[in-house]
C-alpha cells in the first residue's frame, strides 16, 4: 500500500520512493474540475502511483496535465509511461530539457552510468513523452484545473537548467521541486539542492528570490513534502549556497582533492547544525557524521561548477 494522503485543500501527496536506500521523493495529484499530477516519480512506481491515485478515489484517466517540475529520473523517469498509459494528459517540459524528454536516449545513457548496475532495478525505463502530448515551456505559462486552483509555471534553473516551480495563484501553494533546496530534517539544516553535473550555486540563490517574489504562503518539498517557514527556508538555503561555495572554493583553490573539499563542506554544516535548532542535540562527532552525509552530492556537484566556470583547474 502506498503512503498516500490529503496535505493540504485539494492536493494529495504520494509517495514515489522506489527503495529505502535512496532519497525519499514524492509526487502531487491536485484535484479540481480537472485534475494535474506534479511528478510522478521514476517508472519503477508507476504501478503504485497510478493504484494510489485510485485508492484515494480518483480515475488516473482523467488527469489532465503531468508536470514533472524538472527530466530528473526520481521526478520525471514515469512521465512517459503514464503518457503512454493514459491518453489524456498533456505532459510539460521547459524547453531546456525538452530533446531529453523526447528522447531520453542519452539521458539514461548518463543516469545509468552514475547509479551503475542497479538503475534498472531502482528507477526502471524512461520511456519517451510523445511529441504530441508534449507542452513544452519557457515559463510564465499559466493553465487552469477549475476555480480553485490555477498554474502558473516559473523557470528556476539552478538545480538543473531545466527546473521550473508550479505556482498555485489562488491558494499560495508553491509546487518547488528542488528548487527551494533541500531541507534535511534530522539535522533542521537547509542547503542548496546540489546534484552534479549541472548545479549552479549562483542560478540557485537568484531561483530563491524568484520564489520569494511570487510570496508563497506553503512550500511542498518534492522530496521532504509540506514547509510553511517560506521565509526561514529561503534564506537558509541561499546563506548554504553562498556559505558551501565560499569554502568549497577556497579548499579547491588551495588544491585540495575530494576528500578535502568533503572535510571543508563537512566542517561548515557541522557549524550550521551547532548554530541551528536542534544544535544542542548532537555531540561533535554526530554533527560531522550527519553533516558528511548531507554534503555527498554537494562536493561533486561545487567541484564541477568551480571547474566549469574556469575558476579553478
Ligand atoms: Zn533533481
């Protein structure tokens, strides 16, 4: 049985996680006249989306639109698949990652080569969205599900090039995806989303303040749900992006390897965490063994960026 539940006036949340061993991830149904599902998920779950759907008493037939908020596997690997399950919906992409879409030939080609043998068993195929479902997008698109709940897509590049936000304009919510950071419960820590090979630190900080224009009343985390402190999300996820860059930059520029750039990203989350909520909770040694595992993704991610923009060889 899937987790699936109402988190807020018409919006369902779903759980699209494949396996325990990988980030937890979730899609969104909204449910108006007509109904939009925001992620999907990887393909590996759309037995389970699709029964989820049913099971809180909805048709999956009749979802209109399919908005993976960005093409990464664990937001939008389903998206073809349902397309091709369901003649219905239209399926949106910002333009940026639209050939991927519609042919994810190289996208998995890359996806497979950074998950190794087990993709296929975690995530499954990525199927291509057929070109005439496909809406493709700049941002600024708006599209309607009824009186209560209207659309208006937003680009957000920074976590990938091709991330947009969905903004509900009648409610306040805020679909972001992974363009508001990432929020590491445990720790009570915000930090950049930051995935190698695109990322963007400072297309990441200028996102939030897109989001923070459009005056968001809730937030809804497409891998740790429903955030209502918009304010404290924003601004601690930025001061992570600058704060992870600062260091990360200066152990690269001093020659450090990957190791090094772990410890100096390590070392400035242990010191968010100590300085945060939940700071008294943890001994030294936890601090750095919880902050090492929120910095995994970063150190690639920062090395890469600093590399591309010539700032380091
Ligand atoms: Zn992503």
């Amino acid at each position: 049985m899937v987790k699936a539940f109402q988190v807020l006036d018409g919006v369902y949340q779903i759980d699209t996680t494949p396996r325990e061993d990988v980030p937890i991830s979730k899609a969104f149904l909204v449910v108006d006249k007509e109904m939009a599902l925001i992620e999907t998920g990887p393909a590996s779950r759309n037995v389970e989306v699709v029964s989820a759907i049913r099971d809180l008493g909805f048709n999956p037939a009749e979802v209109s639109y399919v908005v993976p908020t960005h093409i990464h596997i664990d937001h939008a690997g389903g998206a073809g698949l349902f397309a091709q399950q369901f003649p219905k919906p239209r399926v949106v992409v910002h333009e940026t990652g639209a050939r991927h879409a519609l042919d994810p030939s190289r996208l998995l080609e890359s996806t497979r080569q950074t998950f190794g043998d087990k993709f296929d068993e975690i995530y499954g195929d990525i199927l291509p969205i057929p070109a005439d479902r496909a809406w493709i997008i700049k941002g600024g698109e708006t599209f309607s599900l009824g009186a209560g709940h209207e659309f208006k897509m937003v680009h957000t590049p920074g976590h990938a090039p091709h991330h947009f936000v969905v903004f509900d304009t009648k409610t306040g919510t805020l679909f972001a995806g992974e363009a508001a950071g990432n929020y590491h419960e445990e720790i009570d820590v915000y930090t950049p989303a930051a995935p190698p090979p695109a990322f963007d630190p400072e297309d990441s900080i200028r996102s939030y303040e897109v989001i923070r224009a459009l005056n968001p009343t809730a937030l809804l985390y497409s891998h740790c749900g429903l955030i209502t402190d918009v304010e404290r999300a924003l601004s601690e996820a930025a001061e992570s992006a600058k704060g992870m860059a600062e260091v990360a930059l200066a152990a690269l520029k001093a020659g450090g390897d990957k190791e090094e750039v772990t410890k100096a990203l390590q070392g400035y989350i242990s010191e968010r965490i100590a300085a945060g909520p939940k700071g008294k909770r943890f001994s030294p040694e936890q601090r750095e063994a919880l902050a090492r595992r929120s910095v995994r993704m970063a150190v690639a991610a920062y090395t890469i960026y600093f590399k591309r923009k010539g700032m380091v060889t």
